[in-house]
C-alpha cells in the first residue's frame, strides 16, 4: 500500500500522516513497540511512520485509523488528526 492508499483507508490527510511521522521522530513516544490498526492493510503503513516494521497486537475492524503504542505514550491517528496520550497520563 501506498501513502495514497492509506490516506483514503484512515480518511486522514497529508498534513495528519506528516504529523505522525513527525511525532515518532521526535522521540515523544518512546520506542514504539506495538500498534493496533483498524484495517489489515495499514500493517503496511506502520513501517512508513515509524521507520520499521512493529509487531501488530489487535486489528479491530470497528477502529478506525491505528494507534501506536510506545515506552513513553500512545499516538492515536485517524480522519479526526493526532492525538498523543502520555504514558502518565490517565
């Protein structure tokens, strides 16, 4: 799949997915070390945001977007944007 192809799959835009890839460079989330997708086919986006490839844990089919989870935080991504959630946060 294709950055074209997932941006119609999360219903995101260009700004959205740079802005994920923007965060998980920073270091905000840690090392990223699952993700939950919604669609089986943005397993193969994971690696475009992150950089590598990242065990996959749940496929909820009624989710949509992904969520990446690292040492420091959780990325949430779909058509609403980014949403970080800090790991000491409740």
């Amino acid at each position: 799949m294709h950055r074209r192809e997932f941006l119609g799959v999360v219903g995101c835009s260009p700004m959205i997915f740079q802005r994920a890839t923007q965060i998980v460079k920073s270091g905000c989330l840690g090392e990223v070390r699952f993700c939950r997708i919604g669609h089986r086919q943005l397993a193969n986006i994971v690696p475009l945001v992150v950089g590598r490839e990242v065990p996959v844990i749940e496929l909820d089919r009624g989710t949509p977007g992904m969520a990446l989870l690292g040492s420091k935080g959780t990325l949430v991504m779909d058509h609403n944007g980014c949403r970080l959630f800090h790991a000491n946060e409740v």
